[in-house]
C-alpha cells in the first residue's frame, strides 16, 4: 500500500520477467523478488512462506544478474502439497547476459511515477487491446501482467480478486473473438489452424520417455525433447519428481506441461560455472536446491557431450572441466562403493526395484540396490524432509555414513562424527546425504507419491500409486520386487496380509519419551555446552534433584546439540507424567491421545528440564515437544514374502516382498537400535534378493532370510559382542556380519 513504480521501472519490466523464476513453475504460494538499480521494486505476495527459492535481479555496469538468494523455511501448509521437480522445472541458477536496451517493454505516456492504481488501470487497457496484439505480445503482457498484480495486489481483497476474474474472462472472450476472425481470414482447405494468442492455450504434451506426447494419445510418439528443453508446468498439485537423468523423461504426475512459447525466463547453464554448480551440490541443504544443482551438472555433461545413457551419472559429471578438488573426493568414495566385491557381478542387474519410503532406512537400501545393479525407484508421500530429531549412531553406521561422504557433503559438514562418544546426524540431514548419493547413482525418487497397491496385469506385477504414474503410457510401475520402508505402521505390509506379533514390554505407559528441540544460537554459552547421555542408575542425585524441583521422576536424560538446534530427549515415568498435569486420566482409552495430553503443561515440563542444564529454552518454530509411547513395538514374522497371482509362471514369477528398518522391526529407544538394525536389515534384503536372481527358488531364498532375521532380533547393544562379528569385517554377505549364520 502506497508504494509506486517510476515510469522507467515499468519499461523494465518486460525485461526483468525474463529472467525472474516464478515460484509458481514449481508449485506452491506465488512469489515474486525483484531488485533493480535506481527502482523501488521490491515486494513479495502472499503470507505464507515456502520452500521455495527466491530470487533478485540486479544491475551493475550495464550487467543484468539474475542471483540465487536462498531457501525460505517452508510452512506446514506449503510442505504438504504435492509439487513438481523435475529437470525442466528447476529453479534458476546463476545467469548472467548482457543488458539489451531493445528488448520488448511496454510504452507508458508520461514521465511522473505510476501510482498502483494507475498501473492497474493500464494494464486493463492493454488487455482490451489483445485483439490487435500478437501472440507474443500477448503473453508477455500476461507476464507483465501477473508480475505486477503480484506486487501490489492485496490477496486479502475480494472486490480486486472480483475485478481481476471479470478482466480475465473479458480478455477470453476477446481472445476467443479473435480465433474465429482468423479463422474466417484463414483459406479454405489450408489445413493449417489458427495460432492461439496465449501459450496457455497451446496444445499441452506430457513428457514420457524423452518424448513429449499428447495426454489424450499416448500410443502416438511425437517429437523428442531436447536435451536440457524448457518445459512450463501450472501450479496445482501433483507429484514431486527427482530423477537423475538430464532431460525429462518419465510421466509427469498430477500436471500438464508444455513448451514454453519464448525463451524470457529460461534457466539456462554456463560451462564456465561447473564449479559453482558443484559447490552448490555439495551444500544442498533443501530439495529443491539439491535438484537443480543435481540437473545443472547434468545439463552441462549433456552440452559438453560428455554425457552418455551406458554410465553412472556421476561418470559423465566427472568428465566436465573446471570441477574444484572436492569433486575428486566424491569420485573417489563412490569408485570405492563401486569396487566392493559385494557386487562385482552386478546380480540384480534388469531387476526392478521400487522401493516405498525415501527414510533413511529407505534410501539407503535404493543405494545398495544399484550397486547391485538394479533399477531402482523410490516413492516417498511426503513433499520434503523435514525432520529435525537427531538418530544415536553406532560405530559401523558412522564409519558407513563416511563412506558415503558424511565429511565431503554439507549436511552433515567435515565435523561429522568429531565427538566420539556421541555420534549422531539429524534425520533430514541423512536424508540429504543419501539423497545426492542416489540421484550421482541413477536413483529415481518420486516425492508426493503414495504407494497404493501391487497388481499383475498384462502378464507383469505393477505398482499403482497416487497421484497415477504412467510409465510407457501403461497406469503403474513395473516392478519385480517391492521394498517396504515405510515405517512400524506399513501400509505395504497390511495390503499383502502379512502378520506382525507385539514385543517389547507390553503396557501402556511403561516406557515413555518425550523429545523437545530448542533453536541454536551459537552462543558462547550454548558452545560450551557439553552433551551427555544419563541413566538414573549411574547419577541417582542428578535424577532426584530433577525430581525434587519439577515433580519428575525421569528414567533417562539425552542432549545432543547441532549446529541447528539443541536435541533433549527424556523419559518420565507414567505417574509423574500425571502429578505434573501432562497427561489428564491414567485409564483413557488412548493414554497419549491427543485429548488426554495437555500439551502446555508438557512444553513447561521440557522447559524446566532444559533450563535445569542450562540450555537455552528456545523451542523450535516446529517439531519443538512431542511424546510418544515405546512400551509396545512391533515386528513382522518373516523379512520376506513372495506375492502370486493364478497367472505366475517360470516366466512370470511372483513378486517379491522384503520388509526393511521399523517396517521389518520396531527398536527399543533407549538403546538406539533403529539405524544400525535398519542398515542391517538393508544388507540383509539385497542379500537375499541375490539368492532369489541366482535361483529362482522360494524356498532358499526363504532359508537364507529366516536365517538373517533370526539374528537380526537378537541384536541389541548388551548382546553385540554374542550376534556380530567385528564391524570391520562387514559386508553384504550376512555370513560376515552374523556369528553363527548357516
């Protein structure tokens, strides 16, 4: 309100929309940054912030930069709707060009500042002048259009909301009036249709398999994509797609895309920028920002020529010139991971592997899976990785995760593992490092996309999801086994009917944690703070004086700190959850349900506590207090099951099922078993995978999983030196990690 844009600013325009990605191409709230030398430009619509990167143009000796300002903290509205990520609609990277003082901008009479209003005024002018505009023009003036009614336009106000509706329709109905007068002008028997005014109206394709077809045929090829092609994408919701390949070459999930009408705006790459493209992979701390670095490297193999289909990813990158040194320290950990003679014979290579769950249980299979020489797809429901609750580490995983490059990517960062007697990495931040992993790897992973059945049809399981994915026109994934990663409450798991039996102890409100995250501030004496890890049994006056002071009578008491936050995890004992009003009646049905829990007395108790050690009581904007219940855990009877329809043959075999991490077998908390068990139990599935390629036999490949699996429950952190051998003998055959395998 009351802001105003100079007459040269609005001559602009035209130009600075070129090169200014819309946050609208990638899905969620409309967003516009724009910074321009001498101009009063800068605003951003809407309230609710996203995940989405912004942008600002500035202008500096004649230079037009388009310069990537960073991520925005993506809101718990914005992270649930499914949005779009694939090669054709990254966001922008660094460009640069030069400043083109004949580029199309849009005349205004006059030389003294537009007021809003003004503005708004002449651009419905200029709408009612579509008739008499080329296509072009046209389109450009909606761009001009929509970047300026995203700068002053209040979205709260329904009468502009009103006015802005009746514009577009008088502008369609312009529009449409002028299709039938080029029609009529058009000659007969021409065969050519008229050219509509707006992209929008253009034909829209769907891309699949490098080829953009029509959604209404697609048992008709049409021309292939080029390598590095623009496609435009409309922001409803849809599926969040992170492929490794450098062009878009699989369905597009819940949105149309089409070829962009000009070339303002496109992201384009710079051989010269290999390095800042590398570094900026290196640092990806977002989706997002992980999926356009990923895609300007491939971009820049694919115009080097350097790229081929027969390859790794990550062999065509290390062709391109100008990487830094960090590149080589990459090249060297996965040539290393590629060496193991765990998969010299590549044993699951033509395999078909989709695996449910992008945790980090999950991801972790998807890597040991294509080293085996599988295909290999991950469908994940959720939009982002966002959890910021810390994972306890065993030296295997730590040594593993380095392996990976833990010290060489950010997150985690070269501090990874410094403190010996406390190892651990946030879960998003394991996400992370795996992530980049998978896509140098040729992983596919599918975001927004839930798992919603397995079917044999057309002689062939496939794996249905929602939003539909097509692949080679056919509804479905083809799929010759299914991983089940997707946490204690699989749905995967429930589908094919397989039981699971309760462990653990067996009563509600036996054991109970409560976890509160507070925000890091790199204080001095948030620095020097010293994390620990207590049981009441080796520091009874700690624990009593807790109790004395706050009425809780604690069990354990963890703090791990991060560059981020400050992790506490604690577990009270039922009855002092009930003497501090944190939870309301010991006989409710659901005794942690969201009814019988009274979350301000909960967050007052995790303040105290804090406080107590002398962390700063700073919650988290989110996932700052939660409770849960780890008296009962879970598991499934058997690691693996074979899925048959009537129609199975030799030829045809059954699907096979493998259940991995908490979706196999719920850990016991307080002993940090989740990860090491998960990993384990990674190995142990591809393992028996090789077994089912080898021999096709149900019944071996039955034995040899039973035969993991028993093992596998047994281990815990008081009976390792009983289960394990030495980590360092480790690796994918369970006959170098578990004693007494047969």
């Amino acid at each position: 309100g009351g802001s105003t844009m100079s007459t040269h600013a609005l001559r602009r325009v035209s130009t600075l929309t070129k090169d200014v990605q819309k946050r609208d191409s990638l899905g969620g709230n409309g967003g516009l940054v724009v910074h321009v030398a001498k101009s009063q430009i800068e605003a951003v619509q809407g309230t609710l912030t996203t995940g989405r990167t912004s942008y600002a143009i500035q202008e500096v000796g004649g230079v037009r930069k388009s310069v990537l300002q960073g991520p925005t903290m993506a809101g718990e509205k914005s992270a649930k709707r499914p949005t779009l990520l694939s090669f054709g609609a990254m966001a922008a990277p660094l460009r640069e060009e030069e400043e083109d003082e004949d580029s199309d901008s849009v005349d205004v009479v006059g030389s003294d500042p537009l007021s809003p209003d003004n503005l708004k005024a002449l651009l419905k002018a200029l709408r009612k002048r579509g008739g008499d505009l080329e296509p072009d023009q046209v389109g450009l003036l909606e761009r001009i259009s929509k970047a300026v009614n995203g700068l002053f336009d209040d979205s709260d106000s329904e009468e502009e909301e009103q006015e802005q509706v009746e514009d577009e329709a008088e502008a369609e109905a312009q529009e449409e009036e002028q299709q039938e007068k080029d029609s009529s002008e058009a000659p007969a028997g021409n065969g050519v249709a008229p050219v509509a005014a707006k992209i929008e109206h253009a034909s829209p394709t769907r891309v699949s398999d490098g080829a953009a077809t029509s959604p209404d045929d697609t048992t008709q090829p049409a021309k292939p994509v080029a390598p590095g092609a623009v496609v435009e994408f409309q922001p409803e919701p849809r599926s969040e797609r992170l492929d490794s390949d450098p062009a878009p070459r699989r369905s597009v999930r819940g949105s149309v895309a089409r070829p962009r009408a000009h070339t303002g705006g496109v992201r384009t790459v710079s051989l010269e920028k290999v390095s800042t493209y590398f570094d900026a992979f290196l640092n990806a701390a977002t989706v997002d920002t992980i999926t356009a670095a990923v895609g300007d490297l491939l971009t820049c193999a694919h115009e080097a020529q350097v790229f081929t289909d027969d390859e790794y990813p990550f062999q065509s990158i290390r062709k391109l010139k100008g990487l830094p040194w960090k590149a080589a320290n990459v090249w060297k950990l996965l040539d290393a991971q590629l060496a193991k003679d765990d998969h010299a014979k590549r044993d699951l290579k033509g395999m078909r592997v989709v695996v449910v769950g992008a945790g980090p249980v999950g991801l972790r299979t998807a890597l040991e899976l294509r080293l085996a020489g599988a295909t290999v797809r991950v469908l994940e429901k959720r939009n982002r990785f966002v959890r910021i609750n810390r994972l306890h580490l065993w030296d295997w995983v730590k040594t593993d995760l380095v392996g990976w490059g833990a010290k060489v990517f950010s997150p985690p960062s070269s501090s990874f593992g410094a403190d010996k007697d406390y190892i651990h990495i946030g879960i998003s931040e394991l996400q992370y490092l795996l992530l980049k992993n998978c896509l140098l790897l040729g992983v596919s992973v599918d975001l927004g996309t839930e798992y919603t059945g397995a079917k044999f049809t057309n002689r062939s399981w496939c794996v249905t999801t929602s939003p539909k994915v097509l692949e080679h026109g056919v509804n479905g994934i083809g799929a010759d086994a299914i991983i089940c990663c997707d946490g204690a409450a699989s749905r995967v798991a429930h589908a094919f009917g397989c039981p699971c039996v309760a462990a653990g102890l067996g009563k509600d409100g036996k054991a109970i944690g409560v976890v509160a995250n507070f925000v890091n501030a790199r204080s001095k004496e948030e620095r020097n703070l010293r994390q620990f890890s207590w049981a009441r049994q080796f520091n009874a006056p700690l624990f009593n004086d807790i109790k004395k002071k706050y009425s809780a009578d604690l069990e354990n008491v963890v703090y791990y700190s991060s560059e981020a936050t400050h992790y506490m995890i604690f577990t009270p004992t039922k009855q002092s959850l009930l003497d501090t009003g944190c939870v309301r009646q010991a006989d409710a049905p659901t005794l942690l349900g969201a009814d019988n829990v009274d979350m301000a007395q909960l967050t007052d108790l995790a303040k105290n506590i804090a406080c107590h050690f002398g962390i700063p009581p700073n919650f988290t904007p989110s996932q700052s207090v939660s409770i849960f219940d780890f008296s009962e855990t879970k598991r499934h009877e058997r690691a693996i099951v074979l899925a048959e329809d009537p129609e199975c043959s030799e030829e045809h075999p059954p699907l096979v099922v493998c259940f991995c991490g908490d979706a196999l077998l719920e850990p016991f908390w307080p002993e940090g078993l989740g990860i090491v068990r998960g990993f384990l139990s990674a190995l142990d599935c591809v393992s028996s995978l090789q077994v089912w390629a080898q021999t096709k036999d149900s019944e071996a490949v039955g034995r040899h999983s039973d035969a993991c699996y028993k093992i596998l429950k047994s281990v815990a952190g008081q009976t390792r030196e009983m289960t394990l051998k030495p980590a360092a003998e480790w690796r994918l055959d369970p006959a170098t990690r578990y004693k007494g395998f047969k």
